[in-house]
C-alpha cells in the first residue's frame, strides 16, 4: 500500500483521480486537456497511478483509455475503515465506479462499466473459475452453464431446483485464458439497442492476474446502478475465493 499512499499524497494526481470520478475512460490528450498540464508531466503522473493500480488502461483502437480503479482504496476502507463500521455497510460502502468512453465509430456500443482487480493467481485459475459452474456457484451464488464454444447460448443459472436462467446469452468471443466476451440480458427482457456485453480480460501482471471486466450497451443511469453493486460484489468474491478459498458473507440485497 506504500504506493497507493506516495501516489495520493500529491495534489495534482488526486486531481487527476478527480477528473477520471467525473468522466472515466479519457484518452491522453483529453486528460491533458482537462487537467490542464503538458503530456510529458501527465504522464509521469499517469505511471505512478498505474503503478499503484489507481489507474487502469484498456486499449481502444490506436487510443489508450484510462479508468479510475477503486480497488486499492476498497482495500484500505476494509483495513481501517470497515473494522469500526457496523457489518453491512461492508456491502453498502462498496466503492461505485463509473465508466464512460467517447464512441470511436458511430455503430460501436458505448461502454459504461469497468473494474479491474488483481487476484494472486495464475491466468488458467481465474479462467476456470469464470466459466466452471461449481466455482461460479461458490462467489457468484449461481451455475454459469455453458459448453464454452463460440456462438453457442450461455445462462446464469440459479442454484435451486427451479432451473431458472435469470441472465442468458451467446458466447461472442473465447479465447483461453485471456479473453471472454458475452452477450447479458434477462429472459424475458426488452432491450431496443440489443443485449447488453460483458467482456473479461486477463494479464499476466507479476505474481498476480490483472482482470478486467467491462460491460458494455447498458440502458440508462439507473442499470449502470445496478449493475455496479452486483459485479463490485462478485468479483471481490472472486478474488477472495481464489486466494483463501472462501467466500464473503452474502449481503442483505442480492447481486
């Protein structure tokens, strides 16, 4: 956490932080742009955030997009804060990240969510934790069921006996153990733009996995909402799984 800390401790890159909490997802020169500050300053600043995992990328295109990441400091809320706080606000102080990025094509969907966490892991375990319904059931509390192939249907699949699918799918894109892209709507759901898309990325990133998981063509401000509670939850349940082999108490409302 000493870099977590070196890195808040300047002004000028909490206010970077600042802007990325307004408008996530900018590019170089529009962080330039807003922070008022040459590219060569910037991006001194921009290393020590990324090297405290403050700050996360996800190539677009020829652009590089640059995302707050509220990992490190969900960790420190749970180190020092959480201890004094009543046990449910462990799940309500959660930290709500909002992600925006500028459309590079006029057709492409507007992605409105990124998390990115780091799980002491290899690539291949978190992989088979995605995808295997056993383990899926132990952090996500439901069967993800699928037989993994491209274009085949997926389903998130609750754990009693009813058999409800209560999010489906088509698997877009698969490539182990660095890449899943999935379509994500309800069943029975109306959505006039189309299904929305849930994308998983993982890097090898020292001892460590760098997984990143955007979801994308949400409808409005409320789902982004809802959505955001749900996968915070998850994927630090993900983490916490493969690392101790445990899980976290299920909160009072339901991802």
């Amino acid at each position: 956490m000493d870099r977590v800390f070196k890195a808040l401790a300047d002004p000028t890159r909490r206010f970077v932080l600042d802007r990325l909490r307004e408008n996530n997802g900018q590019t170089l020169g529009e962080l330039c742009e807003s922070v008022r500050m040459a590219r060569q300053s910037l991006t001194q600043h921009l290393g020590v955030l990324e090297a405290a995992h403050l700050v996360s990328t996800v190539r677009k295109g020829r652009e590089k997009l640059h995302y707050l990441n509220p990992v490190p400091l969900h960790e420190i809320q749970e180190r020092w804060i959480s201890t004094f706080d009543q046990p449910r606000l462990d799940a309500l102080s959660a930290l709500k990240q909002k992600a925006e990025f500028l459309m590079s094509t006029e057709n492409e969907p507007r992605p409105e969510f990124v998390h990115t966490t780091y799980i002491a892991a290899t690539p291949e375990k978190v992989w088979e934790c995605l995808m295997d319904p056993e383990a899926t059931a132990a952090y996500w509390h439901h069967h993800n069921v699928s037989d993994w192939q491209p274009g085949s249907s997926w389903a998130h699949r609750r754990l009693d006996e009813s058999g409800i699918d209560d999010v489906i799918g088509t698997v877009v894109e698969i490539e182990a153990p660095r890449r899943l892209v999935l379509t994500w709507t309800g069943p029975s759901e109306e959505r006039p733009h189309g299904p929305s898309r849930v994308t998983f990325e993982l890097k090898p990133y020292g001892e460590t996995v760098q997984l990143t998981v955007t979801h994308v063509n949400l409808r409005d401000e409320q789902e982004l909402r809802q959505i955001t509670g749900g996968w915070n939850f998850v994927l630090s349940n993900l983490k916490t799984y493969i690392e101790t082999g445990k899980t976290l108490p299920v909160p009072a409302w339901r991802p």
